[in-house]
C-alpha cells in the first residue's frame, strides 16, 4: 500500500518580513511529517527564506505573493501550485492548512494531535468549531484528505477564491462559506476543542435556566462566541497554541494577565506583539 503524504500550505504575514521563532520551531517540530512545506508569505524578506532554506533542503517551497485577500488567498496560491505540481493526482495525499495568526508556545502539542489523527476521506478536521453567525471550523488551521477535490463541487469553489479587501466578506464568504459546502457536500465536520460547542443544549430542563441567565444576567453565549478567546487557557494546556490577536488587543472580558506571564517566561511575548 502507497504511504500518505502529507502537505502543509502555511500561510504567513509578518510586519517586518521575518519568520518567528515559534513557526520556526514548529515546522521544525514536523518537518518529517510532511512531504513538503508550501510557505506563502506576502511580504518575506530573501534574507530569511535564505536562512531557511539551509535548515529545510529541499522540503520547503517558498511563494511571495501581494499583500491582498489575507490568509484565504495565501491558501488559494498554495493550493494551485499543489494542484499543479501533481496534475491533479490526489490520492494517497492529505492537505493541512495552517496561518500565522496563531502563535506555536508548545509546538509539539499540535503536532502530536495532527500526527495521530487518522484522516478519513469525508471528513474535514479543524482544532475548534463555533456556532457564531453559523456553524463553521475555525479558519486558522484545518486539514483533510486532497481526494476531496474529487468532488467538482469544492474543487470548483476553491479556484473560484478571490483576492476580497473587506476582513467580513473574507469571513462569511469563505470561512464560513467553507464549512457550509463541506456539509452541503455530505462531509462530516471534526473538531477537537468541543468543550464551547457543548455547552448550546436543547434539553428543557438545562435550557430554559441558561436562557433566563443569558437574559437577566447577562451570561454571555460562549456557543456562539470565539473559544480561542474565552477558553485561551484551555488552548495552551490541550493544543500549546494561542491568537496572536489575543495578546496584542489584551481585551480584559478574557482574564490574559495569567497569559502574559506564561508568554514572557517563555521569552515568546515580544514575538508576537512585534508581528
């Protein structure tokens, strides 16, 4: 039987045109895992695709594009030149998608779980899920199996992807619009952080106290709310990964001084303020 190969199309932003140390560290991490590295970057400086490069050989292939259409369009350009590279020969390859938003604090966490999940051909995995707006699969990493580019339907979708200016058309159209098709398509959605998605029940005996409490007391819906946000600790204990966002908003709904202390220990809090 063939062996799986496994693809990473990284998507990457950096204001001064490095590449942090924490992405560093991960791709190291899973460098054996995957087949290739697929790195998009909009604004990288050669200086560092150089220095990378050294470390990699010939598993990364770097692609600077134009600052326009955010992480979406960076997995578009990634996706063609995987598409084209195998002619559309998609057996036996899986597709991992994953963008710099996030920042790798323990990268060996993530990698372990993407490592020893068992990827089914009607199935389409992320980390965390939300009820915001609509039911989706967080857009900051996803993965499943290339053979769904079988299905005209989302192979069309994707090469219809474009370049969009406004950060919510981006949201609903794609991010959003993904996990819609993948279901509309009869593939199932997987996530592994379940813990927010648990909490939206339609027992009547558990309902209507959540309902009075949201009303009267103001309890905010964490089913329908970002769980990278309200859950941030959860995220580093289960999956050593958090929203750069996060830390650079310091929203204080979301407790983070506790954050801020783990990130400096770590030496990682300037890597992602200076993003």
């Amino acid at each position: 039987m063939k062996k799986t190969e496994n693809y990473l199309i990284f998507a990457h932003y950096h204001s001064k045109g490095l590449i942090r140390k924490d992405i560093l560290n991960f791709l190291n991490k899973s460098k054996k895992f995957f087949t290739k590295i697929i790195f998009v970057s909009t604004n990288i400086k050669k200086e560092e695709t150089k220095r990378i490069s050294k470390l990699f050989t010939k598993k990364i292939k770097f692609i600077k594009r134009r600052n326009i259409g955010y992480d979406v369009y960076s997995f578009k350009v990634g996706w063609e030149y995987f598409y084209k590279k195998f002619n559309g020969n998609l057996d036996n390859k899986n597709l991992f998608f994953i963008n710099s938003s996030i920042l790798f604090v323990t990268p060996e966490k993530i990698f372990n779980l993407l490592k020893k999940t068992k990827i089914k051909k009607d199935e389409f995995y992320g980390i965390s899920r939300s009820l915001e707006h609509t039911d989706h699969i967080q857009a900051y990493i996803y993965f499943f199996s290339a053979n769904l580019f079988k299905n005209k339907n989302i192979l069309n979708w994707w090469k219809k992807i474009k370049p969009l200016k406004i950060h919510w058309k981006i949201v609903l159209i794609y991010e959003l619009g993904l996990s819609k098709l993948m279901l509309k398509n009869n593939i199932k959605l997987i996530n592994f952080y379940k813990k927010n998605i648990n909490l939206k029940t339609n027992n009547i005996i558990r309902k209507v106290p959540q309902r009075f409490n949201e009303i009267f007391f103001k309890t905010p819906k964490y089913y329908k709310k970002d769980p990278m946000n309200y859950f941030w600790k959860d995220f580093i204990d289960k999956f050593g990964i958090i929203k750069i966002r996060l830390i650079k908003e310091n929203d204080q709904r979301y407790n983070l001084k506790g954050l801020y202390n783990i990130l400096k220990r770590k030496k990682l809090l300037n890597e992602a303020l200076n993003n």
